[in-house]
C-alpha cells in the first residue's frame, strides 16, 4: 500500500519515494531546511532521538509528534498507525 501525504508546505511526498515514517519525517526535515542538530535544538530532543526515529530503529510515539509539531507536520496525512 503507497500512502500519500496530501500537502507539505505546498509540495507532495509520495511514500513510496522516501519510505516508512522514519523517511518521510526525514524528508519533511529536509524540505524545511533543517539539520539533524536543528530539530533537535527545536525539539528539545537529542540529535540521537531524531536519528533513531528517522531510521526507524525507536520510532516512539511522543517523539514522533514532537518532531512533527517542529516541523509542522500533520502526522493524521499518514492515515491510521
């Protein structure tokens, strides 16, 4: 199943192009502009933490929603987890 992300600051991102949540927050990331260090400066989370959920390998949920609020990011375009 390919997911879409309707809007992202007025450009689309096909999942299948970028992959899990992980590499679509990754993307999201990119696409404004910020660095690992960036978003974790605005997260209050640590580089490390952001790392892990963009690789997938501790994907928490409280994270998640930090990371998508600092990116203004609306984590309901994924669909139902």
């Amino acid at each position: 199943m390919t997911l879409s992300i309707r809007e992202f600051n007025g450009s689309n991102i096909e999942t299948a192009d970028v992959g899990g949540i992980g590499q679509i927050l990754k993307k999201a990331r990119e696409n404004v502009g910020y660095s690992i260090d960036d978003l974790a400066e605005t997260t209050g989370l640590t580089s490390a933490e952001i790392a892990q959920v963009e690789n997938e390998t501790d994907v928490d949920e409280a994270r998640l929603r930090r990371i998508a609020a600092a990116l203004r990011f609306d984590l309901s375009h994924l669909g139902p987890r």
